[in-house]
C-alpha cells in the first residue's frame, strides 16, 4: 500500500497509514452534512459530501426545498486515495478556516442546483457524545460527531433562478461525522438478532440564539428506553454546559406523525428549568433525495461508475411522494424560542413504528 498525501501530517490515530482505517468494516465512513435556510417556510437547502474507503467510493448530494417542490442532485465517483480535497464531479468543499469558515460550491446549475455558499461559524464547534447501535452483538452504527450553528453567504441557483444569500438573513447548522453506519450496497441479511422492524424514535434539534447555541440529540427503544441523550448548550466563549436529561413533547398533525413543533425541558446545571419552544418551518424528508434511509433512488456510499450524476426533481404535493415522507427522517428547518430570545436551527425527527410514550403502538399508529 503505498502513501497518501495525508500521511505526511501528524494526524495517524493508529499504527496504520492513513489509507487504511483502525477498523475493517465494510461500514466506515466520513461524510459532513450542511443546512441552509433563510428563517421562512419557502426556501431551504441540505447538503453534504461522503468519502467510503473500504467501498471506494466519494459522494455528494444537494437537495433544495422551494416550496412544494424538491430539487436534487447527487454526484458520485472512484475514491482512490484518502487526502485533503474534498471533490467529487463539479461538487468540492474548501476549508477556509477550520472550524470556522467553509467554503461549498457547486457547479451544477445546468442540472437544477447550483451554489457558491461560504459558512461561517457563530459558536465554537461541539462534539457530540458517541453515538452506538447494536444488533445483539454486532455494531450497526458506532461514529463521532461534531456540530456547529453558523450562518451562510453567497449565491443559490435553483431552477435557473439566482438567490442572494445574504448572511443577516441565512442560518443554519452543520455537522462532521465518522466511523461506522451502513452505507453501500446492501450485504446479505443472515439471521436477525433483534426484531429490526419494531420501531424507530429520533430527535435532533440544534439551535442559535442571541446568545448560546442549543444542540440536543435523544434517541429511544418502542418502550421509551433512551440509548442517547446529549442535551448541551454552548456560549461564543466556548464554554459548555449540561442541560440533563430533557424531557420531550412533540406536537404531530392531527391524523399524521408529521410533527408541527416540540417542547424541550431542559434543565441547567444549578438546577433551573429551561425550556425551548420549537416550531417547524416545513420538513425536508432526507430519503427522498438526500440518500439516506433507504432512498430508492440513491443511497450513499453507492457504485455506479466514475463521474456519475443524476437530478431529480419531487412534486411533494403529488401522493407518490408524500407518501414516502413517513417512513425516513425528516428534517425541517426551525423557529424556536428559549429564555426570552428568538432562535433558528434545525429540528430533526423520525418517529417510525412502535414508541410507547408517544401512544403509537405500531406502524399504523398516528396522532388523534
């Protein structure tokens, strides 16, 4: 095996060289997500790119929320090294600054989706606690994650239409993962260990307001068991604090589990309540593509030859499409209040079969 270009840095975390990862699972990744939104219910954009060394393979998507309709464009290509350029067809990110400024352009207009947006931070970056999933003893998901609130500046084509990102108005969060999830073609399934099938319940909300940030990820078993609480809040200063074990009341359309808006309770590390109101700007379902969770139209970490692209455009209004917005995570931009001060995020959520606290007692379920 020969060196990479990376390997020239001080950044070995194991005796290995960079191109080879500390683990061999066929499941490891590095991808980054990005949300862009300018605070109203009619535009709002997800992205992000994803390297998948033991399947060869680099990507990116873009998917654009204008209204009732969604416009996406993903890119895949042959990954041959692992280095520090991040590109994949006429899709690359620039780390400017890092941890601070990123650079995201995408030369693509002519396919529905174009932009040259440039992040900056408004909080130091947080690194989440680690996130691990397992089917009887076999690791399904094992990653780190760090997220950040910032805001965004530059120009958005969609459509043929240009849009000014003006930074005084466009918000949103991002966030750097890695380790192990499934990705790729689908691997044989062998016996279940665990009922897969019985329920999904997920929530991740992060969140800027005037003064702190707000990240707060919880996810639990059909019974209410919770495998994940991370409730923190972050001051430009880079100072962290604990927010305990939040209890969480989410508002769903009535006949739906589309949800409208949550309650957080949160509570301080002196003991005082804190609690954060969240309103939903509209949801972006991210298998409907974005890649994720099944999306039949394309999943990441996917071979299909070098220099690979596809667009595709989504009439959510039409059945065939709102149809699939219930069995995936759904992300939607936000509106929320806490403390006394008006804040803008990301209010992430899937709520798929069984979850006992919720009332819903099978896939079938929905609110009343």
């Amino acid at each position: 095996m020969k060196p990479t270009p990376l390997d020239e840095y001080p950044l070995h975390q194991a005796p290995l060289p960079i191109a080879r990862a500390a683990t061999s699972d066929r499941n490891f990744y590095d991808r980054c997500y990005f949300l862009a939104h300018d605070r109203t219910r009619e535009i709002a954009l997800i992205t992000g790119l994803g390297t998948y060394p033991h399947l060869g393979v680099v990507d990116a998507f873009a998917l654009v929320r204008r209204g009732n309709t969604h416009y996406s464009v993903k890119f895949s290509d042959a990954l041959d090294t692992r280095g520090l350029d991040q590109r994949v067809g006429p899709y690359r990110i620039e780390v400017v600054d890092p941890l601070q400024r990123i650079r995201l352009i995408c030369d693509a207009a002519d396919l529905g989706v174009g932009f040259d947006l440039t992040w900056e931070g408004s909080f130091p970056a947080v690194m989440e606690q680690s996130h691990l999933m397992l089917s009887g003893p076999k690791v399904t998901l094992d990653a780190s994650r760090f997220a950040q609130l910032g805001t965004w500046s530059g120009r958005l084509v969609v459509d043929g239409t240009e849009v000014d990102v003006d930074p005084g108005t466009w918000l949103g969060t991002r966030d750097r993962s890695w380790g192990i999830r499934p990705v790729g073609e689908a691997i044989p399934a062998g016996r279940p260990l665990e009922d897969p099938h019985e329920g999904l319940w997920w929530l991740y909300v992060p969140l800027r307001f005037d003064d702190f940030a707000l990240i707060v990820i919880v996810q639990e078993t059909p019974d209410g068991y919770r495998t994940l609480n991370d409730a923190t809040r972050v001051f430009p200063d880079g100072r962290v604090e604990q927010l305990g074990w939040p209890r969480i009341e989410i508002d769903y359309g009535s006949g739906t589990r589309v949800p409208t808006g949550a309650r957080l309770y949160c509570t301080t590390p002196d003991g005082k309540p804190l609690t954060v109101e969240v309103e939903s700007l509209g949801g972006i379902p991210l298998h409907v593509g974005a890649g994720y969770g099944g999306d039949p139209d394309w999943t990441h970490g996917t071979w299909h030859g070098r220099e690979w692209s596809r667009a595709d455009r989504y009439d959510m209004s039409d059945p065939a499409n709102a149809g699939r917005v219930p069995w995936g995570v759904v992300d939607h931009p936000a509106r929320a209040t806490c403390d006394g001060q008006v804040g803008w995020g990301l209010f992430e959520h899937a709520s798929i079969g069984r979850h006992d606290p919720s009332g819903f007692a099978d896939f079938g379920s929905v609110a009343p």
